[in-house]
C-alpha cells in the first residue's frame, strides 16, 4: 500500500508535469492551441464590448494587453477583430511573440517592465488597456497605473480584474485592500467602477 504523503506527492508532481506539458503547447502551436488563461480572460473580462466602444470612439483604435504573456488573447481578439492595432507587454520576451507577430498585421509586442511603460510608448496614445491578473504581478501597483493613465487617450479605458489568490506581489483579496486600490484609482485620476466581483472598469475624463 502507498504511503499517504508519499501518494499526495506523486499526484502534486504529476499536475506540475502537467501544467508545464500545456504551458509548452501554449509555447509552440500558436495556430491552434487554446490555453486556459486566454478562455479565462475572454470570459471573465467584458472585452468584446469594450473593443467595440474603443472602435467607436476611434477610426483607428490602439488596444494594449498588459502582462501578455504568450500573446494568446491578442490572438483571439485578432481573429474577431482583424483590423483592430495591438501591443501586447510583458517583463520577458515569449517564444510566440515572433509567430503571433508574423501571423497577425498590426500587433506589436514589447519586453519591459510595466514601470517603464513611458519609456516605451508616448504619452496619449492607447484607446483601451486590459489586463488579466496583471496588476497583481507589480510591487508598485499605483506607479504602473499612474503610467497608464499618461498613456491613454481622454476618454480612454482600463479594464482589469485582481483575480483569486496566489503568489503574487500585491495581497489585492480583501475587500478593505480593493477599496483603497480603487481610491488610489480615484486619486490619480480615474473614475473606476465595479463591474462584476473583482472585474473593474477605470475610465480616463
């Protein structure tokens, strides 16, 4: 018989194996591969509405994926929205990027941190800015968001989520810490608004 402990931790290695198994999928088939993250952001994240105001607003709109990651929901944007201008950004350059880049007109990705975003794209520029768990993801949430606000348009949008628990940077679960993130929102300038549990929308006078 096996070993209780023994067992867990057989199991825990075979979901990391697993895990790194579908991360390199993600990595390598930029066709048809459809990775958990991007089916999670196109749902839990009103995009699809947001994308049509930003066209509305703007002949040419300029969309911006912070925290890209493999590129793969500027991939499904693209495939409804062909025409759309894209950047997706992220703290290290992915494998997929060049694929992405070669398959889709328009897009442009960058490797940066999210606190250098005005060393990298002028002041005034991008129409909607989303980002799926990657606010999370900086020590310094109120400068990369202070950042934003410089480098989109008036009228411009900021749609993000905080996301459930995990390791990163910034503890963004508690109800009392939302409320001090969205009035740090406030305070730079945005007028915030909840949209669904931890789904905001911050939108630019």
């Amino acid at each position: 018989m096996d070993h209780p402990k023994v067992s867990r931790l057989t199991a825990v290695a075979g979901l990391e194996i697993r895990r790194q198994e579908a991360f390199a999928l993600t990595a390598n088939n930029v066709f048809d591969s459809t990775p958990l993250v991007v089916v999670e952001t196109m749902s839990k994240l009103p995009l699809r509405r947001e994308i049509r105001a930003a066209m509305e607003r703007s002949l040419e709109p300029l969309v911006m994926d912070l925290a890209c990651g493999t590129g793969g929901t500027i991939r499904d944007i693209k495939r409804e929205f062909p025409d759309l201008r894209m950047i997706g950004l992220d703290i290290r350059m992915d494998p997929s990027w060049k694929a992405r880049g070669s398959l889709h007109r328009d897009v442009r990705f960058i490797e940066s941190s999210f606190h250098q975003l005005l060393d990298k794209l002028p002041a005034g520029t991008i129409d909607l800015v989303y980002s799926h768990l990657g606010i999370r993801q900086s020590a310094n949430p109120e400068n990369v968001l202070e950042q934003v606000f410089v480098v989109m348009k008036p009228e411009g949008r900021f749609l993000f989520d905080f996301g459930p628990k995990s390791t990163f940077c910034v503890p963004l679960d508690s109800k009392a810490a939302q409320l001090q993130f969205l009035q740090t929102l406030q305070r730079i300038g945005f007028s915030p608004e909840q949209l669904k549990d931890d789904v905001f929308l911050a939108v630019k006078p």
